[in-house]
C-alpha cells in the first residue's frame, strides 16, 4: 500500500496520529525534503528505508512506489503541510491509477492553520470577514487569468498568499490595484509557522516588501492580509445570550 501523509505545517508533533502510525509501520518513507522538518522522520522505523524526493523527478518517485508495491512493502510519501494544497499529488496518484497500485491519503495541518496559530488570529470574523482565500501571486509558475491576485484581492476578505515571499513588490501592487485593500490594511508575515524558529512580522499591505527586506525573510513564508489582522468585529451569535438557537434558548 501507499500512504500519501500530511507532515504537518513545521512542528514534529503536529503529524496527525495517523500519519505517525503509518510512518512507523512503513518500509520506505519517500519525502519532501526542501520543505518537511527532518525532525519528523524520527516516527519512522529503524529499518525504513528514507529517499528525499527534492532531487527527484516525478518518473523516480513513481518508479519508486511501483518498485516497494512490487516487493511487497508499504511506502508513505510525505508531503508538507496538508497535500492538498500545492502539493502535487494528482499527477502521482493519476499515475499510481494507471498503473493500478492502491493508495489512499492522511490529511495534515496546513502551514496556514499554522499561521493563524501564531498570530493567535482567527481567519473568519462576523463583520469583518467570512471567507479565506488561499493563492499564490503568478510567478515562474502562472496562475489561471481568473485568478490574477488583483481579481482575488478585489472581494476585500481574508487572504492568505503561499510561494510569494520572493515577489511582493508585485503582491503589494496586485492588492491594492484589486481596489478593496488599502496601503494601511494589517498584513502579516509568518516564517516557518510552527517550527522551532518561527517568527511573526506584523505590518500592512503597503510595507509588506520592506518588512521582508528588513528581516531578510525570501522564502519559507506565508502572506496574511485582511482585516481580522485588526481590533474590530462583531461578537459571535453563537454564544450570544440574546440569540436562540438549536441548543439553546436566549437568556435575555
């Protein structure tokens, strides 16, 4: 069998139980060795077999997979963060498809919960914003038209920008051409969320680009924006004693 598994956003003990079980049962770990902390390899057995796949091609990692599943053993492809997002595993599992070799995948914890987490923020707040868009400023890889971050920008919610550190004099002036954002709206860059080494740059859309300069922050990195980064917003209605609700009836 074939485990995808989500290492978690940096921190070690943020795999999910699950995925430190198959780690620990497996006979070859394949991982991304550019962005998962090596400290999680410490789930995996003395025996294991350990191959970075930042060197390799999409081919060697799949010719990998084929191989263990032919002898018998199980792989687990660790991946950062939670795989689902910026990943690439589709082009794996279609692969692991046509060749007809189970696999099945582990959720993770994304580095964008773990951004929150060290902002001690939360994303989605009554009045201000309730939704989070997760994307990427257009670079060596592009983006579909659609999505240009200025249309993204343009809806004033929530944003939360991977594989952008190295380009945000060009994000600062995508946000602010979407028209919804100002040069004052809070931002944030958090490097490294939940490593060891973490560190939390709070500043606004328009000094995103030399707060990064001054910290010598390039890569590693996730972009915050948006106004739940601020002090206003409305109290839930979930706990709101004036507010009824299925399990509970107002008070006042």
């Amino acid at each position: 069998m074939i485990h995808f598994v989500g290492a978690g956003s940096g921190g070690a003990d943020l795999i999910t139980v699950r995925g430190a079980r198959l780690m620990e049962e497996a006979d070859c770990v394949i991982y991304a060795g550019s962005l998962v902390n090596p400290d999680v390899l410490q789930y995996a057995g003395p025996a294991c077999a350990l191959y970075d796949s930042a060197g390799m091609t999409l081919e060697e990692v799949i010719a990998r997979m084929a191989e263990n599943e032919r002898a018998g053993k199980t792989t687990v492809r660790l991946h950062t963060g939670d795989p689902s997002l910026y990943g690439a595993i589709r082009e794996q599992m279609d692969r692991l498809d046509a060749l007809s070799l189970p696999y099945d995948v582990t959720p993770g914890v994304s580095s964008f919960c773990g951004a929150a987490a060290a902002l001690r923020a939360e994303y989605t707040l009554p009045d201000v914003s309730q939704s989070v868009i997760i994307t990427r400023m257009a670079g060596r890889t592009p983006v579909p038209e659609g999505e240009a971050l200025r249309k993204m920008a343009s809806h004033g919610c929530t944003m939360v920008l991977f594989l952008s550190t190295g380009l945000l004099e060009n994000v600062e002036r995508e946000l602010l051409a979407g028209g919804a954002y100002t040069p004052d709206t809070p931002a944030a860059i958090v490097y490294k969320a939940t490593w060891p080494d973490e560190k939390v740059f709070r500043c606004t859309v328009g000094t995103l680009a030399k707060t990064a300069r001054d910290n010598h922050i390039t890569k590693t990195a996730l972009i915050t924006i948006g106004g739940f980064l601020g002090t206003d917003y409305a109290r839930s209605k979930l706990y709101d004693p004036s507010f009824t609700h299925g399990f509970r009836e107002a008070t006042v």
